[in-house]
C-alpha cells in the first residue's frame, strides 16, 4: 500500500479539517515506514492512535512495525484491533 492509499483510507468519508489532520499525519507515518525512519513512523503513529484511539489504519501500521522491531506478540494484537475496528475490510 502506498502513502498516498493509507492516506486515502484514511480520509474515507473526509471533509472536516480533523480527516485532513488526520490524513496528512498518516501520510508521514506510512512514508516514514516505507523509507525505514522506523522511530519517527512509530512517533508519528502512536501521536495519531492518542488523538484517534482506535483508528485502524494507525493501529494496522504500527503493528507492521512492531513487526519489523521482532515485536510480533504486540504486533498481532494491534492489527487484530485494527480488523475488529474494519471487519469487513481486508487492505
């Protein structure tokens, strides 16, 4: 998934100037996982999971990462958080 795709599901339905916030902040973070800047990804995700708590593409991109980190116990749980938030969707 690009940058410019999380961004986009994450700005389904946007409108408000909070969606662009929000949009944008996960833009950064999924650049930064894509160019491996793992520690400023994951301050930019958890930033984003303390403003949107349950906001499944942030909590599916930092359980990648936490897969990336060999933190797979934390990882699955994150991104099984991430499928109950969107059950129907499988990106």
């Amino acid at each position: 998934m690009t940058s410019d795709e999380a961004a986009g599901a994450a700005g389904e339905g946007a409108g408000t100037a909070d969606d662009a916030e929000l949009h944008d902040a996960l833009a950064r973070a999924v650049d930064d996982l894509r160019h491996d800047r793992l520690e400023p990804a994951q301050d930019a995700l958890i930033g984003i999971l303390q403003r949107w708590p349950a906001q499944p593409d942030a909590l599916q991109f930092l359980g990648l990462l936490r897969h990336a980190q060999g933190l797979d116990d934390e990882a699955l749980g994150l991104i099984a958080a991430a499928i109950e938030q969107r059950p129907g969707h499988a990106g």
